[in-house]
C-alpha cells in the first residue's frame, strides 16, 4: 500500500514538471494582454475598431487606468492561490525515550491535526515523510462572483479630432473566469533533539484558468440618431472573448523548525519558524513572489480522549509584489474514536494587515443623442481596489486512519467561512504519513 501511494505521488510530480502551459504569455499577463487584444482592439463588421477607431486608443488613459485594475485584479488572485493552507509536516506519530525500559515509546494517542502543530516533537532521530493532495475551485473575490460578471470594467470612447456626440458610447466589459488548482505537497520532518524538529513542505502546484470577457457596447449616444456606428464584428452590440491558459511548477517551499519549550507530560508550548522562499513563479500564480516568515507559539493538551491545540502567530513578508503582513491562528482538536482513529477538526484564520479590497463603484457618465442634442448624464458601475484588512477564515474537518504499521490515511475538507479574498468552495484534501 505504501510502495502505491509513493508510485502515485511519483507520477503526480512528473505530471507537474516546471513548465507554463500558456507559453505565450504568463496566467497574471494574460487577463492584460487578452483584453488589449480583444476587447480594445475589437473590430466593426467591416473590420475597423469598434469604439477606438484606431490603434492608439491603447494609449489612452482611460485605458491605462483599466488595465492596470486588471494587473492589480490578477495579482491579488495569483498572491491568494500561493498562501493556501499546505497542511501540517510533523507527523503522526510521536515517541520519546523511555529509560526505564531502554527503549522509544508513544507519547501521544492521537495522530495529530492536519493544518495545525502541536508541541510535541517527534522523537530524536525520528523521521516522518507524507503528501496532501488538495484541489481548489475558486469562485469568488471580496465576495464578487468571478464566473457570472460581477466584476465590470468600463471602456470610454477615444477623443476624436474633431469632437463628436460617438465619443460617449462605452464598452462594459465583465469578467467570467474559472479557476482551479491543484496541489500536491511533499512534507519531510526529522527529530533532531527530543525537543527540535527540523522540516520542508515542496508544493507541486497546477493553475488553470478559463476566462472570458463578455463585452457589452452601451450605446447611450448613438442607439437612436445612428445606432450601427458601434458593433462588433459578430454584427451585434455583444462579444464574448475567450481564452485559456494553465501553468505547472513546483510553489513556494516552506523550510519548518519547531523547538519545545515546556512538557508537562499532559500538554506543552512550543516556538515554531516557518521560512516561505519565493520559489514559485509569482507571475503564473504558482508563489507569492515574497519570502514569508512566520513566528508562532505553539500550545497542545489531552484531556481524556481530545487532544486541543491553538497556533497563534505573525508573518513577516518581503520583496517583489509581496502580500501584506499577517497575523495567523489556528484552533481545534484531535479526538481519540480507537486506537486505529483520529479524527479532528480546526478553524484556520489569517488577517492580512494591508492587503488590497475589492469594492463597488459608481461613476457619473455624460454623453449626447445626437451633434446638438442637450447633454444628459447615467450612472456607470465598476469595481476599485482600495487598501484594507483582509481576515479569512477557514474550517477543516477530517480524520486519520491507521492501516498498517507507522502508515497514515487522511482525509478532510477545508470550508471557506466569509468571502474575504479569493474564495473556493469546499476542498478536499487527501494525504498520508509516514514515520521511522
């Protein structure tokens, strides 16, 4: 059984050697390039530029200023798919030195918890290696939709040499994006002392994305005086553009440390380092393009079969378009059903201190029907990014079995509480562990 799940994990990282599928471009450059190429420079029937009329509309600045919210739309996406959970690295089983009888017995019941730590170390010259599997589909941002439009662009009319009434017809354009990844996380931990444990996470990572931008002419100008001078090359005042792209390599590797501080016999502290290096390619959604290091301290107990443990610390980012600071915490419990089973359940939180918000905006738009027709003025809807806190919260139920000697089975499921950042809807997580 074992020799199946390494065959397994084997393949699966062969699957995702490091290579972007969407060679042309990055996944980050592609929601830019994509809507330059065709929603900026779509085209009429006869083939000119539907609201542009010419190439140089892409220098506008009203241009600008929409793309550069696509860049920081998909940054704070490919920021948020990077610093997922990757699970807990320490092992399931523990054991410490009995003097008395010479020799390495168990020092805790239960398996452990799947995305949290506990104080207890593994043993010294204990060794455990395991790998989750977890797949995500995400659905929305800031609580906005990202596959049925919620998030809108507006596209102004180029000036035109002389002025003309054209110039206030719009193109709204809203995003419809699928995205999904999918992980496979290597996790490697070894005792050193009885008190120090030393360990790395290698996340192997898979990014795919179907976005499309569905393009509305909002003809406020010309719909009655000359209502064919804006259309698309379809004939009609609406386009769909569709475009795909994938991304594969090895994530953002965590180097592990965990130092007991206090045993009690019944319950612990403990101070833990997580060290996150930029490995992942940031512009394809597979890092963070930061280096993240994260403190915490560490308490665990038993009280009859329940074993309870809290996690709470601060992460320290720098470099590139690093995500912001944040405070993490993790609370729950193992519980004890038999000695061949653990199951368990934990709340996963993290406020990022200055991170980037999605809001809702509405922009006043003058426009006229017809050369001398009086100026009239409606309301266009958009999104803006503004500076701001951003707490996620996350429930992981699960359970681990023990088949065979030191091997684990586990299986959770990860449950999005708010709709904070970048949302998925339930993930499942499988892995194994096993220890020497």
């Amino acid at each position: 059984m074992l020799r199946r799940f390494v065959t397994a994990a084997a393949v699966y990282a062969l699957c995702l050697s490091p290579e972007a599928v969407a060679a042309q471009t990055t996944l980050s450059g592609q929601m830019h390039d994509f809507f330059v190429q065709s929603v900026v420079l779509s085209t009429t029937p006869g083939g000119g530029g539907v609201v542009a009329h010419t190439p140089l509309f892409t220098t506008d600045p009203t241009v600008k200023a929409t793309t550069d919210l696509i860049d920081q739309i998909s940054q704070q996406i490919g920021s948020q798919v990077s610093i997922l959970p990757l699970g807990s690295s320490s092992g399931g089983f523990t054991y410490g030195y009995n003097a008395a009888l010479g020799t390495f017995s168990r020092t805790t019941e239960t398996f452990g918890p799947a995305f949290a730590e506990r104080a207890v170390t593994i043993g010294k010259g204990k060794f455990a290696f395991g790998m989750n599997y977890e797949h995500s589909n995400y659905n929305s941002l800031d609580g906005k939709d990202i596959g049925n439009g919620d998030i809108k662009f507006n596209l102004l009319h180029q000036k035109l040499t002389p002025p003309s009434f054209v110039e206030g017809d719009v193109i709204q354009s809203s995003i419809l994006m699928k995205l999904k990844s999918d992980t496979a996380v290597f996790l490697v931990n070894f005792g050193v002392t009885d008190k120090l444990d030393v360990g790395f996470a290698v996340p192997v990572v898979h990014v795919s994305m179907d976005l499309t931008y569905h393009a509305t002419i909002l003809d406020f100008a010309t719909h009655t005086v000359s209502p064919n001078t804006h259309l698309f090359a379809n004939g009609t005042k609406t386009a769909d553009f569709n475009t795909t792209g994938s991304a594969s390599g090895v994530g953002d590797v965590v180097v592990r440390g965990k130092y007991k501080l206090f045993d009690s016999g019944r319950g612990g502290i403990a101070a833990g380092v997580d060290l996150r290096l930029p490995s992942g390619d940031e512009a394809n959604m597979l890092g963070s393009g930061a280096t993240q290091t994260q403190l915490f301290f560490i308490g665990s107990g038993v009280s009859g079969s329940a074993s309870p443990h809290i996690n709470i610390g601060y992460t320290f980012s720098t470099g590139g378009n690093s995500p912001s600071n944040q405070v993490n915490y993790v609370g729950g419990t193992e519980v004890r059903v038999n000695p061949k089973m653990t199951v368990m359940g934990d709340l996963i939180g993290r406020t990022l201190r200055n991170s980037l918000r999605l809001s809702d905006v509405s922009v006043p738009h003058t426009y006229q029907q017809g050369a001398a027709a009086p100026i009239e003025q409606t309301t266009l809807q958009t999104i803006a990014l503004s500076p701001g806190s951003l707490t996620s919260a996350l429930a992981a139920v699960g359970v681990k079995v023990n088949p065979w000697r030191n091997l684990l089975i586990s299986a959770h499921l990860l449950f999005p509480l708010n709709d904070s950042g970048l949302r998925s809807g339930v993930t499942p997580v499988v892995g194994f562990d096993y220890s020497f």
